[in-house]
C-alpha cells in the first residue's frame, strides 16, 4: 500500500511538476497514464526514494520515504524510463550483477538469475551480448531483473515505449508474471486497459480521473471521434487547425459525407474532455 499525500515537486528551475496530489495506491498492477511531461517520472522517482518532493508525504507499506529510505530501497526495483542493457554484457551477466549488487551472493543470484531467466523466456539468449537482442528482449533483461529480486514493490517507468506491437505484447506478458504490486506509468491506454484494473491519470501535475479502463471510457460509450479542418465548421473543442466534435456511431456516415474524418475513440479524448488542450 502507498500512501501519497499532498505531494508537490518544484524543481530548481522553478518548473512545478507535481502539484500537490494525494491518492492510495492499493491494487496489485496500478497504471499512471498521462502525455509527455505529465509528471509521471518525478512521481515514480519520489516513490522510489531516488528525488525528493518539495512538500508532502509518501509512505510505502507504513515506511517514509524520505526517512526511511533505505529500508524502502531493500523493498523495492525501479526501471527507470528508457533503461538499456550495457551492450557487450549478456543478460545473464546483467541479472546476476543486479542481484549481487542487491546483495544476494554469488550462488543464489545464479540460482535466481537462472530462474527468472527461464521464467521469462530469455534463457535461449542468457549468453548473448544485449547488443545482438532485440528492443523487446532488452527490455524483458529489466523485467528479468525485476523478476529475479523478488521485491515487494515494482516501479516500472513506460516500459514498453518505442516497442512495436508485437514486442509490447512479449514485455506485457513477462509484466504479468512478475509477483509483488506493481505501478507503472505509460502513454498508451490500451496498455493501461490490458494490464490494470486501476488507472491514475494525471496531466500537468494534477490527477485528472481515477478508475478502470471502461469507466474513464463510459462517457465514450458507442461514440467517434469527428474531425474537420474547415474553417466554417462549428466544433466543441479545437486544437490548432482542428476541429473535433464527438458523434454517435449512427452518426459516422453523415458527418463523414459532410467531409468529416472519423475516428476511434483513444486516450487523447479523456484529454480534451477534461479541456487539457492537447498540443501544450
Ligand atoms: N530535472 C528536472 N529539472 C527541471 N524540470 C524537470 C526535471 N525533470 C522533469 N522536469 C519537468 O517536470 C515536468 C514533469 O516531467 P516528468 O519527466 O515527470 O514528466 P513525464 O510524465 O515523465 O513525461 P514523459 O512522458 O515525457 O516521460 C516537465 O515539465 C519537465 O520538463
Ligand atoms: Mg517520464
């Protein structure tokens, strides 16, 4: 269980990336969903204790994060965004330096390391340098290593961005298996929607919805999306050059023989929704 409380982050720079959000983070794969900037990786750092906040509390399973630190530390696995495996090393040589780097000997982290390995599917490849993998087995070593601590906590920040769909699916399925609760942050809702059962979204340092997947979409329910770049057109939202009015279904072919674009529903809809406009 975490719990966060009135968190606020200002960085030096005066930038104000977290702004004062407090929320229980209690199921076993919750997802922070939110666009570039979001403040998703300030928020996954102060929980695990790698930045500190400007004001407010975070306590992990009763533990303080700034107080406590490095209790927490002993609890936990952080993948950071945008981690890569060291090139020339194997991902055998990546988990067992992990482990023993934790702590565990020689032994169990072969042990371990070996274990998760063949749990992931990555055995086949436990002696090949990372530099010969693909993008998607490079970031199963992280998940690995995840695996193989047998931590209470599992941070993981967007680990599947830039990997294409078939990659995500093999990283969403190595996810699945890992044990102990897991946060994740992401861009892609249908990542949200096929790994969690509880999405926080935050825009801008503030968290704008709470829920599952079908009841932040509800108020979507048998809608499209209507796009037009006519200047004449009326529309209730408008970002940039575009126009967007949201339609029924049975309206599709009308609006689309009026020169509409008709598009399925995604995440960028909960955005404007909530007037976040979309290209700040
Ligand atoms: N070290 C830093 N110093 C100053 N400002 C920062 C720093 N790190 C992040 N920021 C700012 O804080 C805000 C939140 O950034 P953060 O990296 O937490 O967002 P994010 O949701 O993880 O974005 P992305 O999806 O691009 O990874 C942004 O305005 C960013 O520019
Ligand atoms: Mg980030």
């Amino acid at each position: 269980m975490i719990e966060i409380k009135k968190l606020d982050k200002r960085y030096g720079d005066g930038n104000h990336a977290l702004k004062g959000i407090s929320f229980n983070i209690d199921k076993r794969l919750t997802t922070v969903i939110g666009r570039n900037g979001a403040g998703k990786t300030t928020l996954m750092r102060i929980l695990s204790t790698q930045l500190l906040q400007s004001s407010g509390t975070v306590r992990i399973d009763g533990l303080d994060n700034i107080t406590d630190a490095k209790e927490i530390r002993k609890k936990i696995v952080s993948i950071p965004q945008e981690a890569s495996p060291i090139g020339y090393l194997t991902p055998m040589e990546h988990l067992k330096m992990y482990l023993c780097a934790r702590g565990m000997s020689l032994g169990d982290s072969t042990i371990e390391a070996s274990r998760a390995l063949k749990e992931l599917e990555l055995w086949h490849a436990r002696d090949t340098p990372a530099d010969m993998l693909s993008g998607g087995m490079k970031r199963k070593i992280f998940v690995a290593m995840a695996l193989a601590a047998n931590a209470d906590t599992i941070f993981l920040d967007e680990p599947t961005t830039g990997l294409d769909p078939l990659s995500r699916i093999e990283v969403w399925s190595a996810i699945k298996m890992l044990r102990g609760n897991i946060i994740l942050t992401t861009h892609y809702m249908e990542e949200a929607a096929e790994l969690s059962e509880d999405v926080i979204m935050v825009e801008s340092g503030k968290v704008l919805a709470r829920g599952t997947v079908e009841s932040l979409l509800k108020r979507f329910k048998g809608m499209a999306r209507a796009e037009t770049s006519s200047k004449g057109a009326k529309s209730k939202y408008v970002i940039g050059n575009t126009g967007i009015t949201y339609i029924k279904l049975s309206e599709a072919e009308k609006y689309a023989k009026a020169g509409y674009a008709i598009k399925p529903i995604t995440l960028d809809d909960l955005f404007i929704m909530q007037g976040v406009d979309i290209e700040s």
